[in-house]
C-alpha cells in the first residue's frame, strides 16, 4: 500500500529554490545549547552556535572555537581562544562570554539537567579576552568531549532563559525563526570566522507522520531526510529517479538489556545462551533491508576507543542449549522456562520481539511479550520493573564515558542508566582509573578492559548499529554525512543550478 502511495503523488510545487526544506519528526524542544538534550535541539544547535573544541569523524577532538590548549596540571585546563569570531548580532566573541556560558550552568541560574556533566568544575577563569582556565575539582579525562559540538554551545554573556525562543551564537547558520510542531527556520551566516555554508536558507519541516515525510519527499516539496523513514519505505524510494538515497555506516547502538537480580538472569550462564540463542542476520536483512551492522561494543567501531578484540556470540543454539543445561533448566515438554520482554509500540521493536520470541523458542525459552506505549515502557525501564527490554543509544555511546553512565556499580536509577543493575568491581575500577588518565593509550587500554569485562559477563547483549539513511532530492548535492548522524551535511550542501 505505500509503494502505490509514493508512486501516485502528482508533483507539488517546488520548494524556493534559495531554501533547502528538510523533514524532521518532531520540533526542539529548546535551542538554549545550555538546556536542550533531545535529538533535534542538539542537532540544530550545532549548526547555530560554536563550540570550543569539535569532533571528527573518528570522535578525536580537535581545535574549534579554542585554537589551542594546554593542561599544565590534571585539574587545569587552559584555552586560548581564536579571534575575530562574531556573534550573529554582530558582538564578539570573547572568554567572558565562554565564562558565562558555564557560569550560567553551574550557579544553576539555567534550569538545565546539563549542571552535572560539569560537577567536576571548581571554577572557570577569564584573565583576559581571549585565554579561559578551567579549574576541575578533581582530574576529568572527558572534559573535553563535554566542551565539544553537539554537548554545549558558547552564548553571548548575560544571556539568560530568552535563549530559548532567539538563539543567538557564532554558528554558520544563524536562527530566523520557529513555530512549535511546524517549523524551523535558519539562514546562512555571511560573516562566518569559517567556512562558509553554501546554501541560504533551511527550513526543518516537522512531520510526526512517517507515510506523510515519505510523500513530501516523492512531491518534490521536501528536499532530504535523515533516519526519519522505514527500512521498506527507503527500499521504494530508490526506485524514484528524482531521489538519492546515501547509506554510511552509523553510531546509532540497538541492545537488550537483562535484568540482573532477576532470579534466573542472575545466572551468567543463561545470559550467555540467550546471546548465542540470537541470530541478528534475518533481523538485519529482513527488518533492516541490510541498513544496520552487527553491533559487538556499546562504542560504535568508529570510536578511538573501540577494541575490536571484545568477545563475541555468533549464533549457535547448540552452546545455547547445553549452557541452559548446565544451569540446571532442563526441557520439559520443550520449554524450560519462561522470560518476558518488554517493548513499546514502535514498530521495528515489536517485529524484533516477535522474531526473538522465535529463536528462542528453538533453545525452550518461551519468551512472553508485553507491549507499553513509550511513558509507561520506559517509566518500568527505569523502576527495574522487567526481566528483558531493548532499547537504543543515540549519540550517548559516542564517547566511553558512557561505560560510567550505565555500567558502573552505583549509577543505578535515578542516579544515573545502569538499569541492569551491573556490579564488577575490576569494571569499577577501570572506570575510575579511565575518568581521571589524561593520556590517551592508558585510557584506551582501561576501556579495552571494560569492554572485555562487559562482554564476558553481558548485562547487555549487542545487537546493531543502524546505518545512518539519508534521502534527498537530486537538486542538493555535496553531502557528506557524519557517523553521527548529525547535520553537518548542511554545511557543505549546495543546490544545484
């Protein structure tokens, strides 16, 4: 039904040739890079506002806004500034504005849940117009990654909560307006410190409607999409000659979560027969269309500190079988015992759920399935209330700060993600050791043991990487797309003549 949908439209009337419209499922929910934490504020703010320093493709950090820095001790950080910057009203950009940026988030001024990523900063100095010191109250290897695109955006000083509604920062676009569940609109910065973007204007076009994003596409009155459509509505696209589609390998990280004071996923043995138990193939040909990678780390393979070495369950219901026996769950009438997994209503989750229930069927598991709208899920997701779940991470696992966040022994709901409720002291360990080594092969070396760890005693089991999906009309050209699946794209766009 909705290949006939797509290839029925008359073409509407197309976009202003000066404006790019790109679809988007949901508007921001605050452009404030001070406060905004969901998918589309972040995404927006890096393209409206600059950051000290900026990640590449491989999440290395180097100089954007800071020229240089230096570290003269593991709790001070100094950052020296590059001139000539602007903000979009035309002030410059200077230390007292970074000093404020922080200043704001730290004397909770702003309402942000962003003041505990720098609980760690004592104090931030400005001695003159261009140097910032950071003074930590304890060494913070990922400090860094917290100053950097897509974490916090440089405000002019004395911006307070008016931020939210006319953003202003030094970005290569520059904020023109918004209305709440319909739009977005930005425009080029002509006066960039960097390069500058090629494109005038941008329209984000909200469309909560997946069917509805796919035929604004196929009108001609949308321009491009990212990872905003199915894997059957992408295959249909590609059959219309004036769309492109572009696939690159992505971050996005999908896994199951166990429920580790669960009486019977205590035992490791059973949660290592439900990863050999899994073959994520069919799921990723028949459910992805080949759209997504096996998944062997939370760190996605683009990360410096991926290891590529981590232990990995290929499919194997045969081990499956016999670690079950081991564990004292014998087959009787074929089922050994029953687990139930929780899910929402999102669709590729209940087809996964449905396939799970399957495969494990095959080793005697019956696998009970439940079905919550999203609030309801994921208020029992963070109450412990389940035995398995499956969820994603979105840009969070781009950095392994991630492993504190949900593998460390006392973040556990509501302090922090370890809804697993996972307790190894060496993990505990590592991860200590890793937040405070500045040198990176030592805290690529901990974090190769944390994966390994991790791996062996599977509070998650990996599933896939979703490939990052980008469809556009033939009329934009020069996009390059980010592991991230950020909109960086938009900086090099051009429209063609």
């Amino acid at each position: 039904m909705l290949g006939l949908l797509l290839f029925a439209c008359s073409c509407a009337q197309r976009p202003d040739p000066k404006t790019v419209v790109m679809i988007i499922e949901s508007s921001p929910t605050n452009l404030d890079p001070r406060v905004g934490i969901d998918a589309q504020s972040e995404r927006i703010d890096t393209l409206l506002f600059d950051s000290l320093v900026h990640r590449d493709e491989h999440f290395e950090l180097r100089p954007w806004l800071a020229e240089s820095w230096e570290t003269p001790n593991p709790t001070t950080y100094v950052f020296h500034l590059r001139r000539g910057v602007r903000f979009h009203d035309g002030r410059k950009l200077t230390a007292r504005d970074v000093k404020w940026t922080f200043d704001s988030i730290l004397s909770h001024q702003m309402l942000t849940t962003k003041t505990t990523v720098y609980q760690y900063i004592e104090r931030i100095d400005a001695p003159d117009a261009w140097t910032v010191v950071f003074r930590l109250k304890q060494p913070q290897a990922t400090l860094l990654w917290n100053l950097s695109d897509g974490a916090i955006g440089i405000v002019p000083y004395g911006s307070g909560a008016e931020m939210a509604q006319h953003p202003i920062g030094s970005g290569p676009f520059q904020f023109v307006s918004a209305q709440q569940d319909k739009e977005v609109v930005i425009a080029r910065n002509d006066h960039y410190w960097g390069e500058e973007p090629r494109i005038e204007r941008v329209r984000f076009a909200v469309v909560p409607d997946a069917t509805t994003r796919a035929l604004e596409l196929r009108k001609g009155s949308a321009d491009l999409a990212i990872n905003a459509l199915t894997p059957d509505t992408v295959v249909a696209l590609r059959k219309d000659p004036q769309l492109e589609v572009q696939t690159a390998p992505g971050t996005i990280y999908a896994y199951m979560a166990l429920n580790l004071r669960d009486p019977v996923l205590k035992d490791v043995r059973v949660r290592r027969a439900l990863a050999y138990a899994i073959d994520r193939q069919p799921m990723i040909q028949y459910l992805w269309r080949e759209m997504a990678q096996p998944a062997a780390s939370i760190l996605p393979v683009q990360s410096w500190a991926y290891d590529a070495q981590v232990p990995q369950y290929g499919y194997d219901p045969a081990r499956a079988r016999q670690l079950l026996d081991e564990a004292g769950y014998p087959a009787v009438n074929g089922v050994r015992f029953h687990l139930t997994m929780k899910t929402s209503t999102e669709e590729s989750t209940r087809l996964m759920a449905a396939v799970l229930q399957q495969q494990l069927r095959a080793v005697g598991i019956a696998l009970d399935i439940r079905t919550f709208e999203f609030a309801t899920f994921f208020s029992d997701v963070t109450k412990g209330a389940f035995q398995l779940y499956s969820l994603r991470w979105i840009g969070g696992n781009e950095d392994p700060d991630i492993f504190e966040h949900v593998f460390y022994s006392r973040n556990t709901p509501p302090r922090g993600a370890n809804r697993s409720y996972y307790a190894n002291p060496q993990v505990d360990q590592l991860i200590d050791r890793g937040r405070q080594e500045l040198e990176e092969g030592k805290r690529r070396q901990d974090y190769a043991g944390i994966q390994r760890l991790v791996a062996e005693d599977l509070p998650y089991i990996n599933l896939w990487y979703l490939d990052n999906v980008l469809v556009h009309s033939r009329r934009i050209t020069n996009l390059e797309l980010n592991p991230s699946g950020n909109y960086d794209f938009l900086r090099t766009a051009e429209v063609a003549k």
